[in-house]
C-alpha cells in the first residue's frame, strides 16, 4: 500500500514528539550528593497531537494535498525521590491537595521515624 501525504504527515509528526519524549522526561536523571544521597526527579508528562489534511480537486492523487499537524507538550514536576543511606522518601513540589485528615495520614510515616529516631537514641543514651 503506498502512503498517502496525510500517513507521511503524521508519522512525521509522531516521530518529533517520540524524539522530544522519553522515559528521562517523567523520571528524570539522578543527582547523587558527596554524603551518599540521591535525588531523582519526576515529573508528569501530557501531550496533544492533531492533524489533518485533504486532497482538493479529482486530478492525479497527492498532487493537491493541503494538510497540517501540530503537537503540544506540557511538563510539569511532581516530585522529588530522595534516596538516602537511611531510607527512601518522596518529596512533593505542590502541598498535597485535600482534606487536613489527608495531610495528617500522609505525614504519619514521617512522624514514626522520628519517634523511633528518638527513641533508639534515649536508649543509646541510657546505655
């Protein structure tokens, strides 16, 4: 089957946006530190794609083809991925949205490790 103008467009089109999107896009590259932790980025990827075309006219096929494609990229950061010789957390750009029962059950987990942080050390303490 031989392509038509439109398929050329489009595959075109949707080889730019494979060039401009990657998996190093939504989780980005890491930066280690000289204390042993490391920081990923990730951010959330959205995308449009349209494209359209016709041929005018009942002359010789593809010779009067009018057609058009655009794409559009929005890439905003979500998080950050720190990873430390102690653990792993995830750092959030924007303030979780939600109730503050929601902000409370998200910081509990924050809040064990520093009670258990607290308490290893008393008891080094007391030793």
């Amino acid at each position: 089957m031989e392509k038509t103008t439109i398929v050329e467009l489009m595959d075109t089109t949707m080889s730019r946006i494979h060039d401009m999107v990657d998996v190093n896009t939504i989780v980005g590259q890491p930066v280690s530190t000289p204390d042993g932790t490391t920081i990923i980025p990730v951010s959330k990827l959205s995308f449009a794609f349209a494209a359209g075309g016709a041929d005018y006219g009942k002359m010789e096929t593809g010779k009067n083809f009018g057609g058009g494609s655009g794409a559009g990229v929005n890439i905003n950061p979500v998080a950050f991925l720190v990873v430390t010789p102690s653990g792993v957390k995830l750092l959030p750009v924007a303030p979780p949205a939600g109730s503050t029962i929601d902000r409370v059950v998200e910081s509990v987990p924050t809040l064990i490790d520093k009670i258990s942080a607290l308490v290893k050390k008393d008891k080094n303490e007391e030793e």
